[in-house]
C-alpha cells in the first residue's frame, strides 16, 4: 500500500517553466545550483538540479544521471525573495533512510512523484565533496539519491525541504 501524499504547496514558492540552462533571478539554490523538477522519459516528476554547463536540469534516475532539457524552476512568488523572507518560511529537516511519511512531524514541499503517481517524492539536499548537493528522496527510496561529479549516488543522511 502506498504512502498517503504529504506535500503541499506553499504561496512563497512557484515553479515556472524554462529550459536549456536557463534560471531566473528569483530560484531558490543550493550551493549555487538552481532546484528545479522534470518529467521523466517514463512520465515522473524528478526533483534535481540545473546545470549552466549540461544546459538542462539533472537527476537521478535508475542509478544514472539523467539531463531533462525542459524543466521548471523552484522560484520565489511575488512579493517574496529567495535569499531572504523564503529562507525563514522555509527548513531543512535532518532525517535518513526511507521517508516515512506517517511519521513526519513536518509539511514538505510538493514536488512530484514517480511515473506510476502512487510513491511520492520530495526535495533533499545531502553533504558530499565539502558541499550541499540537491537530490530526491521518497519511498521506497533507501534515502537520497542524487548525481555528484556525473555519478550517481545514494545517501543515508539527508535533509528536506519543509514550510516551518
């Protein structure tokens, strides 16, 4: 039986649409990476980064990178700023292994799911080579997975982004 869909939509935050590399002013970032979401070739909604130089977003898919060149930006909405008033509203909540949504005592943002529409996932960030990487973590997933240096990894540790 799946999980019951825990995320939601927050009025400080918006996707807008872009492709190619390109990242409004206003994205919310991760060590300087823009977090967006695509749709898979097997039609899921996967979380990830843009990359400038690969000029699409990047994710993790069946153990591999996978470059979507059409995407959307997590954005701050009107009348917010990313670096400011959206960093209050928004947290990174420390966990590990497979999310349990039944326990979590937080509201994560809405991101996607898988392609069949039943596992959901969510926005995470993991430590890896002295930096916050963005990746995807849901069940059944045994934590965040998530690309590095083009290879694909999987974390223990993780943290997720939630309204406070």
């Amino acid at each position: 039986m799946p999980f019951p869909h825990v995320g939601r939509d927050h009025p400080a935050a918006q996707w807008v649409s872009a492709d190619s590399g390109k990242i409004p002013e206003n994205a919310f970032r991760v060590s300087g990476y823009a977090i967006g979401r695509g749709i898979d070739e097997y039609g899921g909604t996967q979380p990830g980064y843009i990359s400038l130089s690969k000029k699409a977003l990047v994710v993790e898919h069946g153990h591999v990178q996978m470059l979507i060149k059409k995407y959307e930006v997590l954005v701050s909405a009107q009348g917010y700023h990313a670096l400011t008033e959206s960093e209050t509203l928004f947290k990174w909540v420390p966990t590990s292994g497979v999310p349990d949504q039944t326990k979590f005592n937080f509201t994560p943002l809405k991101v996607g799911t898988e392609h069949d529409g039943t596992d959901e996932l969510f926005i995470a960030r993991v430590w890896d080579e002295g930096r916050w990487v963005i990746g995807k973590v849901g069940p059944p997933l045994p934590g965040i997975h998530y690309i590095i240096s083009d290879v694909a990894k999987i974390g223990e540790n993780y943290e997720i982004l939630a309204f406070k």
